[in-house]
C-alpha cells in the first residue's frame, strides 16, 4: 500500500508531489495516457509564473515541475484512472490496466475540461475544422480564415497565436466586453489579423469533411447571419473534470470539488483535492500549484494522524 497517491499531473498534481515527495511520502502520481501536464501543456508562452521572468513555454514549465516532484522521489505513472473507491479507511483507485492501487490518502488533482459549444456540427467536424488547441492545431490552418469562440483570456491567446499561421482572425463573442485581461486585449486589438464579431453566439458549424462555415446568431435580437471560415477554436472556459466522483465526493453548486473552507479536505476523510477542480474563480498555474501545496500538507498531515 502507498502513503498517497495522487491523480493529476497539471501544477496542482506535481506541486503536491514536490511536497508530498520532500516529507518521504513517496507519492505514486497517476499522469494521464495521453497528455501529461495538464493544461498548461496547450498554452504557449507562460508570462505570468514567478520566477520566469523572460516567460516560458507551457510545456517546458510542466516538463520542470516534473523533474522536481521526481527528483525527490516521485514515481510517476502514466496511466488513467478509470474507477475510485474511497468508501474504506483504505483508498482504492484503478488504473486503466485494471490494476487497484491502493494509499492511506488521494490528492485529487483531475483538472478541468475544455466546455463545448452544444450546437449541430460540433461533434461531428471536432477534430476536422473544429479544435480546441491552437498550439496543437494552429498549423494546418496557415494561409485561411478562421475564427476563435470566446472573449476570456485563452480566446485572446488563441486568436493572437493563431496569427502567426491564419489569414485572418475573427473572434466571435456573446457579448460586446471582453473578460480577457487588459493586457490579452489589447494585443488582440492590436493586432490587424484579427477582427471582431461582438454579440454573436454560434448555432451552427457547416461543412462536410472539414469546416465551411458558421451561422451567427445576435444576442441582441436573435437575427442570424452566415460567416465563411475554414476553421473554428473553441476557448470557452473549462468545466472540472468530477466524472469519476459525482456520487462519491460532495460538490458546489458550480461542480467544483467541495473543500472545507481554504483546506483541500473534501467530504471524505483522507481524500483531498486541489487545483481546477476544486476552482471556479482564479484557475491559474500559480494558484493551482499553491493549491497543491496545501492539499500535500492536509494529507501529511493526515497521514501523521493516521499513526503508525
Ligand atoms: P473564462 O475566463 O471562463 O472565459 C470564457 C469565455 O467564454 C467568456 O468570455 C464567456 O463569455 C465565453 N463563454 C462561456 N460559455 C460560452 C458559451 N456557451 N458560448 C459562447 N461563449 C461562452 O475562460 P478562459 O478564457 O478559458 O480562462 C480560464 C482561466 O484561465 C481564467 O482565469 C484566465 O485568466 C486563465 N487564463 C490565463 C491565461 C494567461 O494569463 N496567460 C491564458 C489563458 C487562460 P462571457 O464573458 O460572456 O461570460
């Protein structure tokens, strides 16, 4: 049986594993399948970390977080978990493989989700027109014209590094005000690549094998207009990644993991849980990494308690 284990391999995950691994808990960090470093792995320049200030490339600070949580002891898996049970003393989570791996405490550090847009075409042409990624999809779109979905921080990220390989830029958003930092916004405005297309909401992607188009629809009053585009991002925020624990840990009202007051302690002794997923508000690599640090002292904590 392991000390801690810990699900999540975003800031939140490895800062819990630096600290997990500095006090000899020896955590086991289930990194996912497919993508390890959360997040930050689609981002391009990070600006905004402490400690960087030339900035630093997304997948260059997790790959660092990484090589610290391991070098103190950290055995990373890389694995998905598939099914937890936390009803006993003992926690229980199994990896895809089918394999039960079993810890006194979980640090549950999942993340959260790229949000959908729910309209016809979306699911169909994901992945052939329709991303989610610029930093993963932005090449195949060099010389086109394409519009990013959103008016927060990660649209106006896309949208100005999708400039670098698109034609033009349209930024469609519900509203007409951005909720994009000043300094995102104004780069965006700044840049002549891009355009506007304020209090429009997608209803519809077109296109067969790849996208064609989109129909517009006013937020004002609901008059629909047609806009050709060869590619469309998605930026509209994140939702926490709970799938495996809707019926096992208690929730927020927004679905975030709940947590005692500023603690990572979730409804279930032993359980604790950090970063986007327990996060409606900040979700920034800085606060999800602090966020780890306290939930790899709940649990050492815990642990102590535990005796023995
Ligand atoms: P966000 O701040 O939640 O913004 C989501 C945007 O999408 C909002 O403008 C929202 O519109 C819009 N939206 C939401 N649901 C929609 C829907 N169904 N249809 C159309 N539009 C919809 O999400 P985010 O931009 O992904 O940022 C998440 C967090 O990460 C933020 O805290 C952000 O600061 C941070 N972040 C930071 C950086 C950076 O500093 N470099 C980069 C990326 C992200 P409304 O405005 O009308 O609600």
């Amino acid at each position: 049986m392991h000390q801690i284990i810990i699900i999540g391999s975003g800031p939140a995950g490895f800062t819990a594993a630096i600290y997990a691994a500095r006090a000899d808990l020896k955590p086991l960090l289930f990194a996912s399948q497919i993508q390890v470093g959360g997040e930050l792995m689609n981002t391009t320049e990070v600006e905004n970390f402490p400690g960087f200030p030339e900035g630093i490339q997304g997948p260059d600070l997790m790959q660092k977080m990484q090589e610290q949580a391991e070098r103190f002891g950290t055995e990373v898996v890389y694995d998905d978990i598939t099914e937890v049970d936390f009803s006993g003393d003992i926690k229980k989570v199994t990896a895809s493989d089918g394999t039960v791996h079993e810890a006194q405490a979980v640090i549950y550090a999942t993340g959260s989700a790229y949000r959908k847009l729910n309209v016809p075409g979306e699911e169909r042409l994901f992945g052939h027109g329709i991303s989610s990624c610029a930093t993963c999809d932005g090449f195949f779109f060099r010389e086109k014209t394409i519009a990013v979905v959103g008016g927060g921080d990660s649209a106006m990220e896309e949208a100005t590094f999708l400039t670098r390989f698109a034609d033009k830029v349209y930024v469609i958003h519900r509203r007409e005000e951005l909720r994009a930092s000043k300094i995102m916004q104004q780069r965006a405005f700044d840049n002549e690549k891009i355009e506007f297309v304020w209090n429009s909401a997608v209803a519809e992607v077109h296109g067969e094998s790849g996208v064609t188009g989109v129909t517009l629809e006013s937020t004002v009053d609901g008059s629909t207009s047609e806009l050709e585009i060869e590619g469309l991002f998605v930026a509209i925020g994140n939702d926490p990644r709970t799938h495996l624990v809707h019926d096992k840990l208690e929730l927020t009202a927004e679905g975030t993991i709940a947590v005692d007051g500023r603690s990572s302690r979730t409804s279930v002794a032993g359980v604790f849980a950090a970063g986007d997923v327990i996060d409606s508000s900040y979700r920034q690599a800085v606060t999800a990494a602090a966020s780890g640090t306290v939930a790899a002292l709940d649990a050492e904590h815990y642990i102590a308690s535990l005796g023995g």
